[in-house]
C-alpha cells in the first residue's frame, strides 16, 4: 500500500492533547490504517467494521461518502460502487486516543452494508451451551 504524498491531519501532540484537545489527530497502526465502526444513522444499528488509510479518511471528509481501504485487495474502495449501497455520512467521532472512529452513515440502495446482502455484517451470534460454542444465524 502506498500512502499520499500529503497527510491532511495534524501529528498527534502529548496525551493530554490527544485526548481533550481539539485538534484531530489520527493514529494510524503500523500498516497505516485505523479501523472504522460504521453504524446506520437513523437507528444506530452496527452496520460493519473496515479500514481506512489516510487518502480513504481524507476523500470520506472532502467528500460526505464512506470511503475505506480494502485490507483484501489493497486497494481504496468507495463503498457502494458495486452494490449500490452508497453510505452518505451524517457523523464521525473518534475514540479518547483517536486510533478508532466511529462513523454514523445513512445507507444507500437497499440499506445493506455486507457483502452477504444482509444488512449488517454482524448477522450471527456466539451461543455457548452443553455442545461448545457455535454461531447461530440472526435473521435481520
């Protein structure tokens, strides 16, 4: 993966900076990434986990529309090319250290945000009983 030339965001200050400050600093992780929790602005449902690089988080904000870095691929990806499921951001919030973001978006096409058609990528729970742990299919 190969970074822009130039980095929009200010470089972190120390602790207290970060933390109460205004200034938004993102901190990448050592591949230049920083993972994104989007949820469904209207009823706050988590709608996927993904990546962002600096140029996917840079196009996001000049832009009003998701756009992450596809781990997979290598690659920027503008969600909602393929599928129609365009997702118009309404917020974006950072964590207390500003290494995650939580991004509220108004999903486009039918509404979905996984690749499996459903709605959420979090379709399936963990259940724990006398035969181990298993995943059990929600129907959302």
């Amino acid at each position: 993966m190969s970074g822009p030339q130039h980095l929009p965001f200010s470089k972190p200050g120390d602790k207290h900076d970060v933390e109460e400050g205004s200034l938004f600093t993102p901190r990448f992780d050592a591949d230049g990434l920083i993972a994104c929790v989007t949820l469904n602005a209207q009823d706050g449902a988590v709608l996927m986990v993904a990546y962002m690089n600096a140029e996917s988080l840079r196009l996001t904000l000049e832009t009003g529309v998701a756009h992450y870095w596809s781990r997979s691929r290598q690659s920027l990806w503008r969600k909602g090319d393929t599928s129609g499921q365009v997702q118009k951001v309404t917020e974006i919030r950072t964590d207390c250290d500003q290494d995650v973001l939580l991004m509220k978006v108004e999903p486009g096409g039918d509404g979905g945000a996984c690749h499996t058609g459903r709605k959420t990528c979090f379709y399936r729970r963990l259940v724990k009983d006398a035969e181990g742990i298993r995943l059990v299919k929600d129907e959302l």
